[in-house]
C-alpha cells in the first residue's frame, strides 16, 4: 500500500463511518476507481477502530454513567428501572446479531461480499428503504420510550450492514425511523450500539490486515496502518457531532440522493469496463 492509499483510505472512513453512506462501501469503491485493488475488509475493520475511539471520547460521561448504572444494577434491583440500566442491557442484547452473522459468515463477508455489483446495488436498493423510513416514520418517540424489542431490530439492521453498501448508521436509523424514534434518538443509539461490535471486529481483524496479498489486494505497513487509523479518528470525531446536529433539523433524504447518485456510477462504471468488479 503507498502512503497516499493509506492516507486518502483513512479520510473516507472518518467521514463516511457515522454517515448513512456505508464507509465499508466506500472504501471499497475508492480503492477500486483510485488505487484499482482493494484494501481488504480487515483493512477496514482496523482503521474503525480509529472511528470508534472517537465515540468512546464524545460520549464517554454517558458511556461511563451506562456502565456504572448497569454493574450496580446488577445486584440492586432499586436502580433496574433507570434508562441507564435497560440501555446496558440494550447495547448487549442489540450487539448480538453482528457478532453472531460476523462470526458465522466471515469468510464471505470478506471475500463475495465485496463484489461492486452487489455494493452499488445494496447502496441503491437500501437508499429507497432509507428514505420511506424517512416519509413513513412518525418519530414521536424518544430513548426514554426506548424497549428492548427495538434494540433487537435495530441490532438486526446492524447486522445487515455486514454487507458493504448497506451501511451500519444507515440500516440503525432506518430501523429507528420505522420504529417511530426521532432521527437523533435513533442516531445516538445507533453510535452506542457500534462500540462492542466495531471494537471487538477491530480488535479480531488486526492480525489478518498485515497478512500477505490476495490477488488485487493491498497491504498496509503498521505505519501505515496507524496513520490511517489517527486520521479517521480526527476525522470521524468532527462527523459525530455534525451528524448529531445535522439529524436534529433536517430529513435524510439528501444522503437518500447521494446513494442513488453514487450507485448508478459505479454500475455506469462497471458496465463500461471501466473498473473491475473483484
């Protein structure tokens, strides 16, 4: 991998990681129309790690004050009744499709799953689901109406984000949207619902992203890999608290428009020969 691959890969993680875009997609799409190979799924999962530090900084006193309450709810019941408590249990519960479909279905994922016919058609395909969420979503409900049956759906629609283009902040918010939550109750669970997944696939894939080439397949050096990982980490932290703000006053239908727009390229690129599939 050369250092401006490494360095342009981190950017696009940092900026599109917490966006409905899919930044697996987009890492995947950048490297094919820039660098003409792939960085590899693990690549991707590394450099979340740097993403995912920022949600641990940008919402560690509600991190801290979740846990807290959770452990000592553990063994007195008075405390059980507390948003803090249940979303604990939330986060948990909600955490377990990923980690069960990412273990079952690795080798896949890291491999047919990449194939940009199927990214630029789930980018498509999974826009229109995102924006009929966006019409049909009532969004009268907060976290503190929050139950666990929609922390086990949204986990569901986290896990689909397996498949790049699908996106992890775009499936939870569609989820949250067609469960009536608003955009940032939605959004604010879907940021605490990524730590224990994207943390733990991070962590897994760190010995895989410095193994020798496939085919088409980019390696990075741990410079490298570090330098990535800082920058859409920096990056990432500055789009948590656009987003937020973001989500707040306005409809997601713009990101809706930059789906469509970014798949049809890339089929447009695919059909001409242009870019390679694989």
């Amino acid at each position: 991998m050369s250092w401006i691959e490494a360095i342009v890969l981190g950017i696009v993680q940092g900026l599109t990681e917490f966006l409905p875009v899919s930044s697996s997609g987009h890492l995947r799409i950048t490297s094919a129309i820039f660098f003409e190979r792939d960085a590899g799924a693990s690549f991707t999962a590394v450099t979340q790690l740097g993403t995912e530090a920022a949600v641990l900084i940008y919402f560690a006193k509600d991190i801290w004050r979740i846990t807290r309450v959770w452990l000592v709810g553990i063994r007195d019941r008075s405390v059980r009744s507390s948003l803090d408590y249940r979303m604990g249990w939330y986060v948990i519960v909600g955490s377990i499709p990923i980690g069960t479909f990412g273990f079952l279905f690795k080798d896949q994922i890291q491999t047919a799953a990449r194939n940009l016919w199927l990214v630029a058609t789930t980018l498509i395909v999974f826009a229109f689901v995102l924006a009929f969420a966006e019409y049909w979503g009532r969004q009268t409900r907060t976290l503190a109406n929050f139950r666990m049956s929609d922390g086990v759906v949204m986990g569901f629609a986290q896990a689909m984000a397996l498949i790049p283009g699908v996106s992890r902040s775009g499936g939870t918010l569609t989820a949250g949207l067609m469960l009536n939550l608003t955009r940032e109750a939605a959004a604010r669970y879907s940021f605490l619902l990524a730590i224990p997944a994207v943390v733990m696939s991070g962590v897994f894939s760190l010995g895989d992203v410095f193994e020798p080439a496939a085919p088409g397949t980019s390696v990075p050096s741990v410079a490298q890999m570090v330098v990535a990982t800082v920058i859409a980490f920096a990056i990432g932290y500055a789009a948590i608290a656009w987003l937020l703000r973001y989500v707040a006053h306005h409809t997601l239908y713009v990101f809706v428009l930059y789906r469509v727009a970014l798949g049809t390229l890339v089929l447009a690129l695919l059909m001409t020969g242009t870019i390679s599939a694989t």
